[in-house]
C-alpha cells in the first residue's frame, strides 16, 4: 500500500478511467473522494470502493461539475474536512 496516508480528489469518477484511477488509488491505500456530474452513479462508485477499506481508509462521493466554480470550491471544503 504505497499511498497510504494520501488523500486525492478523484473527478469523473463514474466511469471508465476516472473509475479505473480510483480503484487504483483505493487499492494502494489512498483516500479518496469522488467527484462526477452523476449522483447515483458517483454514489454507486462510492459504495462499491467503500467496502473493502483498511483502518483509516475512506472514500466519499460528491456531485459536482467542475465547470461550476462555486461546486469545485465545495468539494475543496469537503476534502479538507
């Protein structure tokens, strides 16, 4: 687990490679949270990484459109929490 202790913001993580790259992030340790235009499916994408954590993982989920600048403000008071 080399990214253990990491925390990273993950956008388009609904699909394919935002996905992917979360999956990835997980998988070595990181924490992460999610972001993607969809909720039900960033929440679908959420569930599913949350449910073989290590002690102090976590994975959130966040709509958000990153054209939106006040969302993307949003999700950076969200990952500093």
């Amino acid at each position: 687990m080399i990214l253990k202790g990491v925390s990273a913001i993950v956008t388009g993580a609904s699909q394919g490679l935002g996905v992917a790259i979360a999956e990835t992030f997980v998988a070595e340790g990181a924490s992460v949270l999610l972001c993607a235009r969809t909720t039900s499916l960033v929440d679908d994408v959420c569930h599913r990484l949350s449910k073989n954590l290590a002690d102090g993982q976590h994975v959130y989920g966040r709509t958000c459109v990153i054209a939106v600048p006040a969302q993307i403000n949003a999700v950076m008071v969200e990952a500093h929490k």
